[in-house]
C-alpha cells in the first residue's frame, strides 16, 4: 500500500509517535552523556580530596621518603678555571710554574659579588687575634675580612662553619654576624664524630673556590697551599651549592638523613661525570664528597672517588698531602685502615704504575706517619716497584718559627696521567669515615687542546716541589729528626 492510500489520521498518529521515539532516544543519550560527565566529576573531587592530604604528607615527610627524577643536561656556559696557590714567605723555587696568589683570587671573587657568597669553612682565624702578635703578614687575611664585612651589608652571605671547640677563637664570626652574614654553625662531631673540614667558595651561583686553604690568616702568607677557583660555570656551582645546602641543613637537626633529600641528590659522579667545556677543552668534571653519610643519591663519596682515580692510572700516581697515614688517626683505640694505601700498592705492583708521595713535615707531625712511609718506600728499594716518598719542609727563620701552626706545605690533591683531583682533606681514615670535605675532580684526556689542561698545570707544580730544595727523599737509611 502507497502512503497516500493511507488515512490523513493515522499517517499523522504513525510519524507523531515515531517523533515521540526519536525524541526519547535523544532523550536518554543525553541522560547517559550527563551522568558520564557527574561520575567523571565525582572521581575528580575525590581524587583531589585524597591527593591533598597526601601532597601535605609528603612535603611533612622525612627527607629520604620523598622521590625525585633527575635529568642530566648539558652545560653549556663558557666554565673557565684557574689553579691559585698561596706560597709562604721566603719559600724561593727556581722554576716558573706560578698561579694567581689564593688572596689575590679572593679578593676579586668578593669584589666581583653581585648577590650572593656561600662560603663552607673549617674554622676563622683571619685577624691573628689566636696568637695576640703584632704580626705584618697579617695584613691579607685581615683585609679579607673587612672585605667580607662589606660584602655582608649588600649581598646575601651565608657560612656554614665547624661548630669551634673551647680553643678556637669566634671573634671574625661575630664581626660577621654583625656586618649582616647569616652564619650557622655545623656540629659535626655530634653528627658523625669528625668536624665539618671543608673550605670552598660559590659566589652568584655562578663561581666556586676549592682548595686546600682555611679562613686563616697563615693560608694566605704562611702556609703553602693550592686549590682552584672556576668562573661562569653555574653548572658547576649549582652541584657544589648542593653539598652547602647539605651542611646548612645539617645546623637544624640532631641526626643526618638515613636518607637525603632528592633536592641535594646529583647525576654528576665518577661514572657520570659532568661534560663541559672547561678553557675551551672538552672536560669530565665531577664534584666528590665524604663522609658518605653525608653523600645524597648520585654523590660519589670522596674516598671512593681516590681509589677510581689511582685506579684508572696508566703511567703515574702523583700525590702532595699534609698527613699521610693508613690509620684512623683520631679513634681511639687505635685502628689500622689501609683502604689507600692497599690501592697505591696494588696499582704500583700489578700495572708497573709510577708512584711518587710528597709529605709534609713540621711541628705537628704524627711520628707514626714515618714508619708507614717506610714501608712504602721500601717496596723500591726491596721489590724494584717505582715508589718513591719525599718529605717536603717549608723551611723557618727565628721569628717565623714563633708562629703557630704556620711554616707547612698544606696541600690536599693528587695528579695522575688522567685526572686532576684537588680536595679539601687530610689523607688518613677519620677524614673519608667522620669528617666532611669535599673534591673537584677533572678529566681532560680525551680532548685535543692547544694550551695546557688543568692535569698539565697540576702536574707541573708537582713537578717543581718535588725538585725542590725543599724535598728529601726517605729510604730506610732517613733520620726523620733532621727531616722535620
């Protein structure tokens, strides 16, 4: 039957209720739509109602128990670095080999300060009030200090500083304090039972100092020393302003971490070191740290950043250092703690490696040193292994040997046929176990360069005090008593 056969009625009744059809169809599409939509927002204000208190939590939480993901990036600035020494006076050498003065270098990273020096410092004897002399040479260390008085009314300047025992003297801290430096002090032998021994720079997040030398009057004038300042490098600096953080963290709490903040955590280590151009050479850089308790996830602890550098040596081991001793000098009772020296052996025995020790020696000298560096020295003598071991004495006039804790070859570095490392410690067991300090460890081998790398100019200052007047060579024949 054809639709016009069909009664005007009933085709209007047939499509009225096929329009009502369509319209409940649409109907409960929309309906379903709508309550999509509701299920949807429900599920969101849950969620938003328990991650709350979860996002609360976790910023309450203890530092190891938040995440963190790091992401290695390339560093592009323009990084420059240059080695600083401070050499006493009246020590003469007959070669060439001369860096910046570490005072000239500080003065001009304070002068330079735009908005901010972090400064991490063992203790702050800068004004020669701990002996109560008249001394001239002085007069740097002095200088440095009203600089840094200055610097404190303009910029933020923050130190963390050992927490001084009975005998060190506080006045340049208060002076400090009331120049406007926020000073906080680290009680490290609470902590971990060592003492917070590191002595670095970061100025404008941008600059670092690192180096052997303390806020110390003598580091300037009396004392040789060597360390190295690197500029417009906030890569660098960024990674080093962990570690800082890391002690300003510590002068508010009673324990250290089980776990560090991801905030201090690193990509940057002795597997994965930084890559950057450093006086325009490619470089492998890496900042290192002890004790590892104070090591965040990433950080290569210092002592395990020694033993891969004299591992990776194929030609030669060089080493300039105040102490030297296989032991953990401090405990008592007494323990034996051969972790270096094992390395220093092994490398010379099994891959012929040259090892050369230069070790200072002055008034407070530990006797017991010399019998370990016996031993080492009698290795050449007995077993043909190239190990040598020389005492370096910073030589004294009368009144110059009135000045205490002076006259002493300071330096805390090492120089392989790879790898420049200059630290902050003294070579024995309480300083990579108990005590904070710190590294710049560099690599340049890999890069083709027209002027000398930084492990070329490192191993050219070996190479002149080692030749030095001021050397002895110990064998099994020395009297140490005319050494020192």
């Amino acid at each position: 039957m054809m639709k016009s056969d069909i009664p005007y009625e009933k085709i209007v009744d047939v499509e009225q209720r096929g329009e009502t059809h369509l319209g409940s169809q649409k109907f409960y599409r929309y309906l379903i739509v709508l309550t999509c939509l509701t299920t949807v927002l429900l599920i969101l204000l849950s969620l938003q109602t328990l991650l709350v208190p979860l996002a609360a939590s976790s910023s309450s939480k203890s530092p190891g128990q938040q995440e963190h993901h790091l992401i290695r990036e390339t560093c592009t600035d323009p990084c420059r670095i240059a080695l600083v020494e401070s050499i006493p006076e009246g020590l003469v050498f007959n070669s060439s080999a001369t860096h910046q003065s570490i005072y000239e270098a500080w003065l001009n990273l304070i002068s330079g300060a735009q908005t901010s020096l972090d400064i991490a410092s063992f203790y702050w004897t800068l004004t020669n009030s701990d002996t109560q002399t008249h001394e001239t040479t002085a007069n740097q260390g002095e200088q440095i200090l009203q600089e840094l008085g200055r610097l404190s009314g303009k910029v933020s300047v923050r130190i963390a500083v050992s927490t001084p025992s009975d005998k060190k003297p506080v006045e340049d801290i208060r002076f400090l304090v009331n120049s406007g430096a926020d000073v906080r002090m680290v009680n490290m032998r609470e902590l971990t039972t060592g003492v917070l021994h590191t002595k670095f720079w970061i100025v404008d997040k941008k600059h670092i100092y690192i180096g052997s030398a303390n806020m110390d009057w003598r580091s300037l004038t009396q004392v040789k020393e060597l360390g190295a300042v690197v500029y417009d490098c906030s890569c660098l600096a960024d990674d080093l302003g962990k570690i800082f953080e890391a002690y300003w963290y510590l002068n508010q709490t009673k324990t250290v971490p089980s776990h560090w903040p991801s905030k201090y955590s690193t990509v940057y280590n002795k597997d994965t070191p930084m890559q950057l151009s450093l006086n325009g050479t490619d470089a492998s850089v890496y900042l290192s740290s002890s004790p590892p308790s104070l090591c965040a996830e990433g950080r290569t602890p210092d002592l395990q950043s020694i033993l891969s550098v004299i591992g990776d040596a194929q030609q030669f081991v060089y080493i300039a250092v105040m102490n030297y001793l296989p032991t953990m000098e401090f405990s008592k009772p007494q323990r034996y703690w051969a972790d270096i020296d094992t390395q220093l052996r092994r490398v010379a025995y099994e891959r012929k490696v040259r090892v050369r020790l230069l070790i200072s020696c002055w008034g407070s000298t530990n006797p017991i040193m010399f019998p370990f560096l016996h031993s080492l020295a009698s290795l050449k003598d007995k077993n043909k292994l190239d190990i040598q071991v020389k005492i370096f004495t910073v030589p004294s006039n009368p009144r110059q040997k009135e000045i205490p804790y002076a006259r002493v070859n300071h330096n805390k570095y090492m120089v392989t046929d790879k790898v420049a490392y200059i630290g902050t410690s003294n070579w024995s067991g309480d300083y990579f176990v108990n005590t904070a300090g710190s590294a710049l460890v560099v690599n340049q081998t890999s890069a083709q360069s027209t002027t000398p790398t930084v492990q070329e100019q490192l191993q050219v200052v070996f190479e002149r005090d080692w030749d030095s007047s001021y050397s002895s060579e110990i064998n099994h024949s020395t009297n140490n008593k005319y050494i020192c």
